[in-house]
C-alpha cells in the first residue's frame, strides 16, 4: 500500500525513517547513501543494484 502516491510503499517508509503520509520525501536525498534519493535507494534495492560500487 502506498498512502501518499510517492511510489514507496508504506511498510518501506515506516522501515526508513520516513512518512508514508508525505509525498515529498521519496525525492529527498537519503542519508548516508552517496547522494541517492530515497526513491533510488529503493529501486536499487529491488534491483539488487546496493553493492554496485
Ligand atoms: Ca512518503
């Protein structure tokens, strides 16, 4: 279920530190992920892309 039309599933917000009641912070830098938004930091893991560099 995603509440705020983000993109980010509720569960993957509560588990990150963020509100899944508010739509902007999918485009919010992530802390301590080399500049990432929390919409990448997501989608890279579904892509198992975490361990790229
Ligand atoms: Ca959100």
């Amino acid at each position: 279920m995603v509440s705020d039309a983000d993109g980010l599933p509720d569960d993957w917000e509560k588990s990150n530190g963020l509100n899944p009641h508010d739509p902007k912070d999918s485009s919010e830098k992530a802390k301590g992920k080399q500049g990432y938004t929390n919409i990448e930091v997501f989608i890279n893991q579904l892509g198992g892309f975490t361990k790229r560099f």
